[in-house]
C-alpha cells in the first residue's frame, strides 16, 4: 500500500493539473525547485505570485523526475492511498522508489522523508532528511526566473 498525506503550500493556483516545473537549482546539500501554472511561462512578468519556490537545505537529496504515466505503471492505483485530485505535494510512504534506494544510503541518513509533487507534466520525487520550505517567489528572483521562463519557451 501507498500512502499518500498532502502537505498544503501557499500555491497560488487551484488545479495541480496547471502546474509545471519552471527550474531546479541542486547544489551540495541544498536543492531548490520552481514551479508554475503552464500560462505563467509564457508571462512570467506578470504573474510572479504564481510562482511557488519549493527548497530543502541542510541535507542531502535524491531526486527522481518522470512522466506521470510512467509512475502510474509502477504500481497498481488500487493501492494508492490517500490521492486528492488536483493536488500538488505530498509526503508519501510505501513507494518503490524510497524502497528501491540503497540501504548502505537509508542508514546514514535515518530520518529520510519521501516527497512527491505532481503536475499536469510530470511528478518529482525527492528523497531526503530536509522538510520542505514553501515560498512564493521574491521580488530579487524575478530576474532570474524570467531568464529561466524564456529558455524553457524557447526550447518548448
């Protein structure tokens, strides 16, 4: 069985389904994930309380990101406990991607937490000790997310 406990965040959008990842920042002991509605890409500009920073400090991760019809053949949905429709973040327990980790790793990190935050595009695990901290985008980040925004545009 795997369950799912949804973890509220100050996202300012309804529909999960909208979402997408606009960047990720992984750095040692400090990862750092953007996410959007899919229409704020094209007008970052004007729409920067849309934009919600997801950050774990102090702690190493793992991460996985995939399709999110690849996580719905990993196991059989009628095991899934928990799922709100729509939602976006999750503590999860009973997953085979935590199990499948190395134990040599699960051991020198015993407190590991498995995270799920799951898009209209995609999912993305994380694996670590770290809680995560929510945020909406800062005013001093805009430059940098804008800047993030058109590349992904112009590789869309």
């Amino acid at each position: 069985m795997i369950r799912y406990l949804p973890i509220e965040t100050p996202a300012r959008w309804t529909d999960a389904d909208c979402a997408d990842l606009l960047s990720f920042d992984w750095r040692t002991s400090t990862a750092e994930f953007i996410f959007c509605e899919r229409e704020t890409r094209t007008n970052v500009a004007k729409k920067w309380d849309k934009i919600l920073v997801v950050t774990f400090d102090a702690a190493d991760v793992i991460v996985r990101m995939l399709d999110e019809f690849p996580l719905s053949t990993e196991s059989n949905p009628q095991d899934w406990e928990g799922l709100v429709p729509h939602h976006f973040a999750y503590l999860v327990d009973g997953d085979n991607f935590f199990t499948a980790q190395s134990s040599a790793w699960r051991s020198q990190a015993p407190n590991l937490k498995h995270y799920r935050f799951m898009t209209g595009s995609g999912c993305l695990d994380v694996i670590t000790s770290a809680t995560p901290r929510f945020g909406i985008l800062d005013a001093d980040r805009k430059t940098d997310a804008a800047s993030d925004a058109l590349s992904i545009k112009s590789r869309i």
